[in-house]
C-alpha cells in the first residue's frame, strides 16, 4: 500500500509548478515536522516505489526536484540518502549520445536506486510515512 503522502505527491507532480505540493501540505499530510530527516524517509520511499513500479521515473524525478528547494533550505547536516537519490533521478535526464539512442533511466538511474536502497534499507521507512 502506498502512503497517503507519496501518492498526492505522485498525483499533484502533474500540475504546473505553482499548482504542486506547498511545505505545509507536505507537512499536514505527513503528520510531522517537514525536517531533514522526514525528506529523507520521503526520498527513501519515493526511490522504493520507483523500484517497485508504483511510480513512473517521470513522477520519482519530478517530485524529487520539486523537494529539492525544501532538502536545501534545511540544509542538513547528513546529505545521504536523499542527496543521493535526487542525483540518481538526475541523471537519468539527459542523454549521453548524440542521437539519443542511450537509456540514461536504465544504464544510470536504475542502478544508482538499487544501490542506493541496497545501503539505505527502508522497509519500516513507509511506515513512518502517513
């Protein structure tokens, strides 16, 4: 099941950039203080349903752009996992040929999340989230 959380997140990603998720939704549907430590619970959950194909990469990459103004304005002390997770859905934008013929998804950010969650079990993560 995935928490209420990461699904308006995974819903509202589609609006235009005002239209998306403010901190204090996020916060009232977390039911918690927006803190460090709640981005990354978020990031972690958003990087398993991206591996689980509960959320396309296009919805992971947005959402996680769009938290990134809210991870640097508490500029955390601990960078790891959301840094990580942010930089690995990063690099499945862009291509590295010039004819396009690569899959960034699948050679860079595919691996990178399995990696990552690899380092960063976050089975009672989901459960933190509301």
């Amino acid at each position: 099941m995935v928490p209420k959380t990461l699904a308006l997140l995974a819903e509202r990603y589609r609006e235009p950039p005002t239209a998306r998720i403010t901190e204090a939704e996020l916060s009232a549907s977390l039911e918690r203080n927006l803190d460090a430590t709640a981005l990354h619970d978020l990031a972690l959950a958003i990087a398993r349903a991206y591996q689980d194909n509960v959320v396309s990469y296009e919805a992971a990459d947005d959402i996680m752009n769009d938290l990134w103004s809210m991870f640097l304005d508490r500029m955390p002390e601990i960078w790891a996992p959301f840094y990580d997770i942010y930089c690995a859905f990063d690099a499945g934008e862009w291509h590295r040929r010039a004819d396009a013929t690569d899959d960034p998804v699948a050679e860079f950010t595919d691996p990178m999340i399995a990696e990552i969650l690899l380092r960063h079990p976050c089975d009672n993560t989901l459960d933190r989230l509301k």
